[in-house]
C-alpha cells in the first residue's frame, strides 16, 4: 500500500501528511537527500531519468505520481503498462510544453492569450507583428515561477529578448493587463468522480505566488471556471488534482497556464476546506471516494518566501496556521506558507494584514 | 529542533503528522520497530527502562514527552536535570497509582469517588464496609482502557476480586451509577498561557473508548471542569496537554482518572478544534503561543476496535476523516478513528448514526 513520488519538495511532503492518515505508505524519488519529504517518508536518491531507480519505484508503489512537472514523460512511459501512473503522462506532456499547452486550450474551447510559436528571429518578428505590443516571450519548457520569461514593450526589446532564450523554442503571447489572477482546482477519480474547490483569488509578486484568498469572485466566474476545469479532467480521463490559472479582464477569463498536481494556490485546502487537495489527490489516485471540497470558511494562505519569520511571532497570530518545509533558506525560495481562516472575509483581511506586516518585515 | 517521544503508539504518530509544519524533528523510543509512529518518523528500539537508550533520546532532542502514561518515572528521572522532559514527571507519577490520583483530585478540591487504598482481604473488607456496594476494585498501577478492575456487587464477589488483583495493591472505589461520562482537556506552556478545549461527551463500551462528541453538555458543566483543569495545571506548573475523565450525575462532576497526554477524547480536535490537541501539546512544550482551541463546529469521533472497516466505504460517508494508525488487527485494540465535523448536533448525529452501523458491522 506505498504511493511511489516522483519529486520530494514540499508539495510531495505535504502529501505524505495527508495521506498517512489514510493508512498510506510513502516512497519519493528525487536528486538529493535533504529535501522535504525525505523527512517524512523514505526517498531513492537519484536522477529522475534513472530507469534503475524508476524500476524500483514502480516496484514498490502500487501507483507512481509527481510533485512537480518538470519530469521526464519519456522516463515514465518507459515503465511500461504494468506501472499504473497518475495524472495521466498525456496531461504532464501537454503542461510540459507551453505549447501544446496553449492548443489544449484552444482545442477544449478555454479562452487563452494570443500566440505564436518562435524558434527564430524571423518567427519572433512575425510574431510580434501580428499579435502586437507590448508581448511575452517564454520558453516552451522549463519555466515556472516566472522563471524563462521576457517582456517585449518595444521592437527594440526583440534582440535582448531572443538571447535570453538561449536558443531554446520559444512562444510569443499577448501581454494581458488583467485586473486579477484567479486559479481553479479540482479531483477526478478514477471512478469518474469529480469535485471542484472553491476559486482562489492569486496575488503574485516577482513571478511567484505571494498571496492567495479563497473563496474568491462571483458565482458566475466560479461556474465558468470549474466548467473549463471539467473538461480537461475529461479530455484526459484524468486521475488527481488539476490546476488552471486564469486571467480576469472586464470579468472574462483567459487560460494563462495549467498544472497536472497538487498546487501552490491550493495550499489553503488543508485548512480551509473540509478535504484538503493533497487528501483529494490521493483519495482520486487510489479510487477511494472523493471528500467534500467545501469551504470552512474564508481562507488566505501566503507563502514565506526566500527568508523565515520567527516561529514565535507567526503563531502569535491568532488562528495562523504554519507549514514550515524544512528547507534551507535562499533568496526567491518557498520555504514554508500559513493559512488563516476566518468566519467572513473583513476578518481574514484583517489578520491577514498582520501576517503580511510580519512577513515584509522578514524578507 | 528534535522531540524525543517515549512511546510510539497512535498518539506518537499523531504528535508527529501534527509537529512536521511546525518544521519540528521527532524521534521515538518503542519496544518493538513495528509501531504506527515508527512509519513516519525515526525510532530507537528498546525498553523504555534503557538508560542508554533514553541518554541517547535525550542528547539528540530538545525536549522529550511520552505518548502514554505507564512509562518509568525512574528511569526518566535518571536523566537528569539537563534534560527537558514536559509533562513534568510530578503529573506523569501522579497518574501512574490511583491512590496518589485520588489524594491529588482531593488536595485540588475536585470531587472525586469515595475510595480506599487495599492491601489485604482486612482492607478491603474495611472499605467494603466503609463505602458500601456495589464498589470498583482496581490495581493502583498498569491500568489502562478497564484493564486491571473488578467490580463486587455482593460481599461474595470479594474474593474472586482480590484473586484478579493476583495481590497487587489497589484501590477499592463506590460505584458510580452515572448519567454521563466528559472529559476536559486543556494545554499550559512552558509560559503559562493556558487554552482549554469544549467538554468532551464520552461513551465507553467493555471499558475502551467508542464514541466522543464534542462541544457536549452544558455552559456551567464546561465552566466547572475547566476550573479543575486550571487548578491542576497551575499545581504541577504543567508544561503540554493534560486530560481529566468525569461522571456526570445529577449536574455534578466526579472525577473519575487524569492522564498527562494528549488523549483518545480529544481525537476529534484534528478536524473538529481550530487547534489539534497534538499541535497544541508540541507548542505548549516548546515555549510557543499556543493555538486556538474553539470548535469548528459539532464533531463526533468514533474508535475502530479489533477489525478495519473498509476504506471505501468509511470515505463514502460525507465529510468523514479517517486516521488508521496502521496497526495489525486484534480483538479490542484500538486500529484507528474517524472524525465528523457537522454545523449542527442533528447533522452530526445522522452522520454518526450512518459510521455507526458500518463500524458496527465490521465489529
């Protein structure tokens, strides 16, 4: 009864927790010794490419999952059909590849931002010419965090913006000016079943998630969010959690990116929801029946970023909830998140403002 | 950042799925390496008696606690004065003998049973005669969940009774024809803030533990029993979660046993408390503010007895919370729990009624 993990960070940490309650084992793969879940669960040390240690894996879990997407599909597939892996390697492919990711979306009827595939200066140009200024250009692998990425304001940007590239295949966007970010997370079992969590409302600063709230925006965006969510669950006869972050302009969404995993804007579900997403995840991987994804209440988690406050001083706030990851600090790294949950929204705001003073004066 | 923990039954594994967000260390002492807390964190193997053993605990943690009650003063004494152990070992020693349990409920002022020490077939035939039948006969030490009592409910019974005792002292107690069973549980820090948590509604079946509501009974019943709890708090300058049992009858508390651990009637507090009782004791014995008690709502927890009920079906019962300590089955041990948190008495009791009858048969 082992659940193999591809990746120890926090997010494959953050399972173990949920799931040994459920009387579930743990074993991760992942490069080094010292992450997060190897605290929590035994770990195979090694590439995520290695076949030897992915054998061994498959061997002792009865299901192989991922705790970040940047792994290698090839490496999986190589397992064979005997290992049962989930999500689905179609959905970790499609999200692997700005690309593919952004025909998903049209394919599934998700509005998304205009956009071009580059792999030269010529294609850039053209690019830039028929979708306008000012643009982004990212790769198409790789990047998370905001990490690979360049905006184009003027033509004369194009030159700089390619080297940044390095060469690598890139797309060209249309650069959205969004009045807010929100992002939809939802389980599929393999049964079928099917449960949406409430929409989180998404504060990023520097490219990385700083602030979510949840619940979050009308009835109306929630519908049409979990609408779009459904269908890529759908499309892939997908097992697990499922992520879409969207853009908000004039109260339209428009799809910005989709993650095939456990999610940084659904952190709050460990306490703000009956059932966390990581409980969610696994419940969903396994066939057990999917747990209720209400809300508690109102809910902001926000992430610590690059330095820790004190201990002391974070549970000093009344009703913060703290989830250290045990790493070690560096500058623009998640080291840990709290959630508040609140009975209404002016309460959450106004310890939320506390937390955010604490945490600014850290960083 | 390490928290030595003598015992790794399900309230060490507990202490730990609780004290990872916290970016805490465990490391548990246990007889045998099978054990549910050995599954999620590091465990040396060894008598609780070992001192070597318990000098190679203490110099590796910042603070050892135990996770039940039956472990050697002694032996834990012999640490020495460098070593930090909470609960303090005066409330641990306290526990361990009823008669020492009974003087202390009576030095505090908490009504408890009319009681007398036995040490012969002279004594307890003067305690029979003292209290009256029907009466409770009971070993002062190694009693656990009804182990270790005989009840006499004619002068017949004494000494079919005194053999059970196999001449071990004890304590002969009235009976009490109660209304109801509660429990208060509250946590001090090693700063003396003091949280207590809703009275616990408590119904036993064969002496274990089967069901727990909470909040339960009425404002004053809670009032009363936390007045105790401070009392006895305050007198061992407690450092952790301490536990203490009553009969209700007619409105009025009689204490019935204390435990100085996080205990089986406060399960629900994972789900159901803004606070667990297992994260509270981690911050109550590492000098932190402590955490929120109130309820999230009404909470019901049931104990899995001897058999597993199947996964799927307990997960199918709507807002169900299922903690299996990963233990094999045998008759009468406790395999696990599940928690219902409901916005009101009567969902929570449709709820309950539904666990029920799945626990019942798988019983």
């Amino acid at each position: 009864m082992t659940v193999g993990i591809v990746g120890a960070g926090q997010l494959g940490r953050m399972l173990a927790l949920a799931g040994y309650p459920l009387g579930q084992d743990f074993l991760f793969l992942d490069r080094t010794d010292d992450t997060p879940g190897a605290k929590v669960a035994p770990s195979l040390r090694g590439e995520f490419t290695d076949r030897r240690l992915l054998r061994e894996l498959a061997r002792r879990s009865e299901v192989i999952t991922f705790d970040w997407e940047n792994v290698s599909v090839e490496s999986l597939a190589a397992l064979g059909r005997r290992t049962r892996i989930a999500p689905p390697l179609a959905a970790l492919a499609a999200s692997q590849d700005r690309l593919s990711e952004k025909r998903l979306f049209d394919r599934l009827g998700i509005p998304t931002t205009r956009y071009a595939a580059v792999d030269s200066r010529a294609s850039l140009l053209r690019a830039v010419k028929r979708i306008g200024l000012p643009g982004v250009l990212k790769t198409r692998r790789m990047g998370y965090d905001g990490k690979g990425q360049s905006v184009l304001r003027r033509l004369d940007d194009l030159d700089a913006a390619l080297a940044t590239m390095g060469g690598q295949p890139a797309i060209y966007e249309e650069f959205v000016p969004f009045d807010f970010e929100v992002s939809i997370i939802g389980a599929r079992s393999t049964r079928g079943e099917v449960a949406i969590y409430p929409l989180n409302g998404n504060v990023h600063r520097d490219g990385i998630l700083r602030v979510t709230r949840s619940p979050h925006g009308t009835a109306a965006l929630q519908r049409r969010a979990a609408g779009h969510l459904r269908r890529m669950l759908g499309h892939f006869d997908y097992a697990g959690i499922l992520n879409i972050e969207f853009f908000v302009r004039r109260g339209r969404l428009v799809a910005n990116e989709t993650a095939p995993r456990v999610h940084n804007s659904g952190h709050w579900t460990i306490e703000g929801a009956e059932t966390s997403q990581f409980e969610n995840h696994l419940r969903a991987i396994l066939g057990l029946p999917l747990g209720s994804t209400a809300a508690r209440g109102h809910a902001a988690m926000v992430n610590l970023i690059g330095t820790m406050p004190g201990r002391e001083a974070l549970l000093a706030i009344p009703g913060l909830h703290l989830h250290d990851y045990a790493k070690a600090p560096r500058p623009g790294r998640k080291l840990g998140h709290c959630t508040l949950v609140a009975a209404n929204p002016a309460a959450r705001e106004r310890r939320l403002r506390r937390l955010l003073r604490l945490v600014d004066r850290g960083a």
